[in-house]
DNA sequence: TTGTACGCGTTATCAG
DNA sequence: CTGATAACGCGTACAA
C-alpha cells in the first residue's frame, strides 16, 4: 500500500550510490564488485523493486513498444494477427500495445495520436483512410511505420507487410472457371481500400484473360464494418441470370455473407460454389467445408513485428513485404449446375 | 526527422513561460489570459506540439492506462472481450495494453512484471495459475485488480466479474435431462480453474437433484490449450456405455470437440445432442445449429472496465460482480435415440 | 504569470 | 577499477 521503493530507496537500503544500482540494473553500463552486486541484487529482491518504465522512457526517447493499430479484433483474421504480433514482440522484449479503430477513421485519428504522445517505436496498423496528416506526424516522430494486410497511398515511409491479393484472388477465380463457372459473383471491401481494389482488380483481369466478359452488377464492394454482407448476397441471388459462384473476399464479410445464404437455403455447391477469404476453423466445420483462402497470420505478425522494430538506422528503405496465402480447396466449390 | 517539441520550445515560441503552456493544456489548473490562451493554442498547432505520456506518468505516479492480460486472443470469445475492453476503455479515455498468456504461468508472471513496471492503473486478467506472488507485488503497488470470467483464490483484494457458470452449467444440463438424457457427457476446464470448477460442480449438483448417478468417465476437465478436445470427445464415444449427449464447457475447445464429432460421423442430434459455451457466429452456421451458452462479452467488460478504473478512494470494497448468461436453444438438441 | 522544485532512472564526470 | 555526484529529460504544480 505504501509507496513503491525507488532506485534510492534501494541505494539507501544496499548502502551504495543510486549509480551502482542502475549499473547493476542494466549491466554493462560500467563495473561492479561482484560482492556489491550480489547485495544489491539482493536488496532489490527485499524490497520488490522495479524501476518505473516511465523514467526511462522520459531518458531514453522512443520505446521499444510497439502499436497495434487494428479495425477490428472481432474478426477472427484480424485477431489471430493480433495474438501473433503479441507473441513475436514478447519474444523480443516489446510490448504491444492495441488499440481498435471500427473502421472508424476518428477511432483510428485519435489512436495515431495517442501513440504519438507514447512515442512508441514503431506502428502496425490496418490503415483505415487516409489520416493522411496522423500518419505523417507520427513518422516526423521517427516512428517506424508498417501496414499489414492493407495499406494507404500517400504513406511514403511506411513498410508494408501483405499477402498476395492478387495472387488469391486470381487463384480463386480461376479455379473456378476451371470449373466450368461463367458468372461468379465477387464481393469484396471498399474500392478505396487496398485490399478491395487489387482483389477485385485481380478477379476482373483474371475473367478478362479467359475471354469472359466482366459483369459489373457481380461485383460488390461492401464496408467491412455492417451487416451489408447479408444484402450484398441477397441481391446477387435475386438477379435474372444470378451466379453459380460466389467469392466472398472481404474477411469481415463471411459469416454474414453464409449466413445469408443458409437463409436462402441454397444449396452449396449444388447451386451455388463458394469460396471465402477466412482463416478460421469453422470454415471446415461448415456444411459442406469450405474452400477457403487461408492468411498466414504467424507470417504477416513475424514480418510486420520485424519491421516495426527496426531502429531507423538499420535500414531506412522502405520495403513492401509479399506473402503467398494458401489456397485450400474443401468441398464448397463444384461444377456449376447443369442447365 | 528533428527531435520533437517539448513545452519549453513551445513557450520559447510563443513567448510565455512553461507554466503557462502546461495550464492550457490541461485548463482548470489555472488562469491564462483569452489571448494568450489562443496564442499558446497556435503555436502548439503550429510545431504540432504533443506533451510525452512518458513524462506526465513520471509525475503522475499510477496511470489510468489498463493492463489487460488474456489467456488466448484466438479463442472468439477472448477475441470479442478484447475488443470491448478495448472499445469501452477508450469511452473513459484510457489505453489498454494487451498481453497474451498462452495460459503459460511463465508468460503471465511476465506480463505482470512488465505491467508492474509500467504502473498501469489497473489490471484486468483470466488468470491462468496461481502466481500468487506476481498478482500481490501488483496489489502492493496500488495496482487494481479485476478478474475476469475466471478467478483466483487468494488474492484477496481482487474484483471478479463473470458469468453465472454454476446456473449456465445447471441450465445446460437440466435442459438436457428434461428432453430425456440420462448419460450425458461433460467437457469442461482443468478443475484448477475457476470456470472448470464452478461448471462442473454444478453439472454433477444438478444430476444429483435429479436423482442421476454420476458416471466420473463422463466427465472431462481438459487443459484450454492444446488439442484435447479431439481425444476427449473420442473417448467418449468409445465408451461402452457413451453419452447420448454432450456439453462442452470449455470454450476453447470447442471447435476441436465438435471437429472429432464431425469425423466420427456422429448424427447430431439423432445420436448426440450438443450443448456448447460458445460465442460465435459460426455456432449458427453449424448443421445443425448448435444449442448453446453466450456470454454476454460487452457487459462483461464494461463492468472489468468500470471497476479497473476505480480509483482506490472510491470504492476500496471488493466486489464480484455476476452477469446471467443468454442459454440459446437451437438445433442440437433433443431427445435421446430409442433404445 | 512566472520561476522552480519535483518525480525517477540514466549516464557522463569525477574522486578515491 | 570501484563508487559517488550531478545533470538531464519533460511535464506538473506550488510558491513567489
């Protein structure tokens, strides 16, 4: 109940200068009589001293403590990724940080500028818009900056750490075109987001290099944040010609978007094949599995934590990290029914 | 690039003194003239001034910043918990440092630590063991302590806030028995937990008033980590008597649990009925929908949050603080299979 | 309003 | 070499 005991407290106590204390604290820093070492080690124990975080930091300026800067930890993806960057910066001593952002671009202002007044060493952040300014004076404060998953134009100095959307999202297409499939609908995230748009620009030059004409009404780029998931595939089912084949790239969007189906009882893959941009073991549990794009959450944590870390003086390139997520085909995805 | 503004190049530019500047940043300190006021306001603007947490703190002593110690981000229900700790601690204008526990004493001794040094206001943790020592150095620091869905004993000045376990577990169970189960299966956590503990002792009270023989083989306290959920389900099922229905109270597992179903290709709820603890969309999704407990998440953490903030002044009682919760019946339940 | 001591750990400088 | 002293970093709050 009573005060901490502070460095001097401990000095008093060991009978020796605070200096000897904090050398013995961090060794290194000078010599100590190994016999004064041990006593002093011993005092700390006594008195269960622990040096205050906030003193050192005020000294030593940036930490070595990171932000996490997520839109929305509720979304399995984004909390798997979450648990990662937890365990990569413990094992190399930082902390994290975390903070949600909704989607919400005020959420997200208010956190870039409560980091800043941290002076954390460095940021990971799922970009929500273009806080363009937030973004510039946290990288004035020499804060290393990184975006997973997504990323912002306009941010020159940030990392970027991210799987292959492009990639995914041709793979998935193709896949099913392989299948026989002609009209597949595609629903994905906001154009404005990185994410929505090398998706769905991916899933229309892959139709556009097999010849298929692209159908504008197929495409749906929903928020993340809402329950649109649900109309988006509604309104798709209720078309004249609807499709037999649904890509549903938004992670956020998923569970809304079966939901929906399950609803409409379509029948997977008899009617309908799908495929979703999941990471997350229910996806195999679901009648029937389900083909499924699968994030390496561990790799994304590793790399992002990586690059956040970096002391600038390391490497002040800029670098933009790909990582291949792995395609799984269950049994969601068919041949399209016979006409 | 340069070294950030700190208040005294602020009152340098602006030409009043420190005092003066540090007033108009927290007003109602003191006095400051309007024009002076608006002068101090620009130039803050101006050099994009941000006073450094670091430093108040130094000052300050105890922080209103959270400490929010879970034992696995993945786990959804730990997920959304998360996310509204977060979410309601921002509401009252603190931060939350997140940290992971693996349910490894080891990891969370070490969560404590850092916690403790960084003095962070409050505390809120699903304790994993009983690190007695850890949990006391931070009570002893002033540190206020809330448990959440689990609890510890002896720690004495600790808040809990949790649901209902003995009533859900009851619940569960006599729902069960009404439908005609008389072997019903229990998965549950490590009898060293709160929850394990509290859920499966209600479980064998509520069998016991109604006049059912407990088989100890039907009952499973299984660790939260790890896969034994699988193996405990399929011993279950191989026993030569096995249950006609199940309840699995160990949130983590139950997507391991209901995976070895699955491939046991038990008919649910034909041959098993299946009670979950689950907080999930997907649990909807399921064929067939499963019958299940929801924790209410986000009056859960706005209570850990509430009493976490509490300032030892105001309210020094330890409270535990009970939430019913929701019992759901979906699909997955129903009478045992006819002899 | 302003000057300044204070909180606490770090580190450079200095004496033994 | 070992240990001590003092200045520093930055915002807060009280006395002048």
């Amino acid at each position: 109940m009573q005060k901490p005991p502070t460095i001097r407290d401990v000095a008093a106590a060991a009978d020796v200068s605070i200096a000897v204390v904090s050398r013995v604290l961090n060794d290194g820093t000078g010599p100590v009589a190994p016999a004064t070492r041990e006593r002093v080690l011993k005092t700390i124990e006594e008195l269960a001293y622990r040096p205050r975080t906030a003193a050192r930091e005020l000294k030593s300026g940036p930490t070595s403590s990171l932000g996490l800067v997520l839109a929305d930890v509720t979304n399995p993806f984004f909390a798997r990724l979450a648990d990662s960057v937890v365990q990569e910066a413990r094992a190399r001593g930082s902390q994290v940080i975390l903070m949600t952002t909704q989607e919400d671009p005020a959420l997200e202002q208010d956190a870039l500028e409560t980091l800043a007044a941290r002076r954390v060493g460095g940021v990971i952040a799922t970009p929500t818009s273009t806080n363009a300014d937030a973004w510039l004076r946290l990288e004035a404060l020499g804060t290393r900056l990184v975006f997973v998953d997504r990323h912002l134009l306009g941010v020159p100095h940030a990392d970027v750490v991210s799987i292959d959307n492009e990639r995914s999202a041709r793979e998935a297409t193709e896949h099913l075109l392989g299948l026989g499939h002609r009209r597949i609908g595609f629903i994905s995230g906001p154009l404005s987001t990185s994410t929505g748009r090398s998706r769905t620009d991916a899933h229309v030059a892959a139709l556009t290099a097999h010849g298929i004409p692209v159908d504008r009404q197929l495409l749906r780029n929903i928020p993340f944040r809402g329950d649109q998931g649900s109309d988006a595939v509604g309104s798709l089912l209720e078309l004249e010609s609807p499709p037999t084949a649904l890509i549903v790239a938004n992670t956020a969007q998923v569970a809304a978007a079966v939901r929906r189906l399950r609803q409409g009882s379509v029948r997977i893959p008899q009617d309908l094949s799908l495929i979703v941009f999941d990471d997350n073991p229910w996806t195999e549990l679901f009648t029937p599995a389900l083909t499924i794009i699968r994030q390496p959450t561990a790799l994304l944590a590793a790399h992002s934590v990586e690059r956040a870390l970096l002391r600038l003086s390391d490497d002040a390139e800029t670098r933009s990290t790909v990582i291949d997520a792995e395609f799984v085909v269950r049994s969601s995805t068919a041949q399209p029914p016979a006409r």
